[in-house]
C-alpha cells in the first residue's frame, strides 16, 4: 500500500506514543497502534501482526538502557511461563483464524481498547509505585499462609525489602516445586499466551508482576527482564501469524512501509523516555494517551460500521 503524507504523519506520532507507552513498565502500544491501522487498512489481523512487531522492536530499544544498567537477569525456571506463553499464544492464533471469533474483531477490538482508554484517562500509565503496590498485595495475599502476626510482619518487611532491592540476589517468595508455584506459573503463562495470540499485546506489565511475584525478582531488575520476555512472547506469535496467514488464508500479515514509519516513531522515544521515565508524570501522559485511544477505537467503529 502507498501511504498518503498525512497518513505517514500520523504513524510517527503513533509510534512516538508507543514508545512513551513501552517505557511505562513494558505497557504495549496495542491500544495506539491497533486502531490506527484498522483505519487505514480495514484489515484486524494485519493489525493485530503491526502491533505485535512494533511492540517488539520497541522493547529492544527499551531495553537497551536497562542492559547498561545491568538490570536483566534472565534463569532458566522463569522460561516455564514463556513456554507456556508460546505455545498459547500458537493456539490463539490458529481460533482467531479458523473461527468466527475473527470476523467479530472488526467492531469488537475498537471497543475493548475505549474501555482501556477510559482506564488510562482515570488513572494514568502503570508507573513503578502503582507497580509495586499491586505486587506486594498479590504477594502477600499469595503468601499468607502465616501463623502469627510477628511472622506475618516479618514476611511483609522481606517482601517490601526484595521488591526495592537493588541487589543482584534474587530470592522467591514462594518455594521452587511447590504445588502454588507450578498453579500461579501455569496461570501467568495461560494469560500471555491468550493476550498475545487473540490480542497481540505484548503482555509486559504481566510478566513484571510474574517476575515479582514467583521469583520475587526486584522490580526494577523485574521491568528490564519482563521487556526481553516480551521480546521473545512478541516474535514467536508474529511468526504464527505469518505462518497461519499464509496456510489458511494465503498470504502473510506484515507491511514494511507501516512498520517503518511506526518505528521512526517509537524508537527515539522510547530509548529518551526510559533515560527520564522519573520525570514525567505518568499520570497526565497515561490520560493524554488515554484520550488519545478513545478516539482513535470510536473512529475505528464508526468506520467498521460505515463500510
């Protein structure tokens, strides 16, 4: 397809949003870019395969600063949740393609991403407080089975402690093998997979709280793992995509020229806001982000409807 100039225009400052989004504890670009594409193409699954590589790329930029920071520790007993992940996000794919569940995206997914929107026009992005709030309630809920409340306390201040840690050390919450790791893993990984595959969000927020939550990762070093995971979460369901797109439907789901213009956008944001992530506030972007996606999903399902 050739792009007008107005249309290139647009897909720059989309993907300048998508960068400020990523950089909020690995928030996809789903609700930005998904729409917007929808628009210009009327194509859901072309869409959902745009979003999915340009969330990819994105956190590759992110991550760069977190790799300098030395903020990345990748071990083998997290791959269990991305294991599961992949191969959920395959059978995602494969029900979006071969079910009417696809033919309903057109006016469904406009809607899903107003109601996330409205989200973000009430409370702002995720930020790294909001973050480690919603993890140490999880945390400790998960982990409540204590007997007094000197023990309970205790187990409290050790959570607070990890979660803050700048240390390399990592040390879980919850004991390695036990039937509750295997559950809460198993749970972690079905969701991303779903996400991912019916969705194509690249589920970074999720596999922070994973991080924090099973491993008991600290955050910060939680944030810069999780945005490697989405990475991997990203590739392998953009590849069924394009596997699926090409055995069921005959041809594949990717543009260069959007993809293109999407990353002169997202790359040199993303890398600047993760350098000041601190100082802007999270809050007053997530609601102009927020209004930005109830636009852009009302006009996608008013033009859904039109043609």
């Amino acid at each position: 397809m050739l792009l007008e100039f107005f249309q290139i225009v647009i897909l720059i400052c989309i993907g300048a949003l998508v960068g400020i989004s990523i950089s909020f504890i690995g928030q996809t670009g789903l609700g930005i870019v998904l729409p917007i594409v929808l628009l210009f193409t009327g194509d859901v699954f072309l869409a959902i395969a745009v979003n999915l590589l340009n969330d990819l790329i994105t956190s590759a930029a992110v991550s760069v600063e977190y790799i300098k920071k030395k903020e990345i520790k990748l071990r083998s007993d997290i791959f269990l949740i991305i294991v599961i992940g992949i191969i959920i996000s395959c059978f995602g794919v494969f029900i979006l393609m071969t079910t009417p569940l696809g033919a309903i995206y057109g006016w469904f997914i406009p809607i899903f991403i107003m109601c996330l929107g409205i989200v973000f026009l009430k409370r702002g992005f995720p930020t790294y407080e909001s973050v480690k709030k919603m993890a140490q309630n999880i945390t400790r809920k998960t982990v409540k089975s204590i007997k007094n409340e000197q023990e309970l306390a205790d187990n409290h201040s050790s959570i607070d402690k990890q979660i803050d840690s700048e240390l390399d050390k990592i040390q879980g919450f919850i004991s390695p093998g036990t039937r509750l790791y295997y559950i809460l893993a198993i749970a972690f990984g079905l969701f991303i997979g779903f996400n991912s595959g019916l969705f194509g969000a690249s589920s970074g927020l999720v596999l922070v709280l994973a991080l924090v939550i099973i491993y008991g990762y600290p955050l910060k070093k939680g944030v810069g793992t999780a945005l490697v995971l989405s990475m991997i979460i990203s590739f392998f369901t953009f590849v069924f995509y394009q596997l699926f797109g090409l055995t069921i439907n005959g041809h594949v789901y990717f543009s260069l020229e959007l993809s293109f213009y999407l990353a002169l956008g997202s790359i040199p944001t993303g890398i600047i806001t993760s350098r000041y992530i601190q100082k802007i506030s999270a809050k007053t972007m997530g609601r102009a982000i927020g209004l930005v996606i109830v636009v852009l999903g009302g006009l996608s399902l008013m033009f859904y409807f039109i043609t």
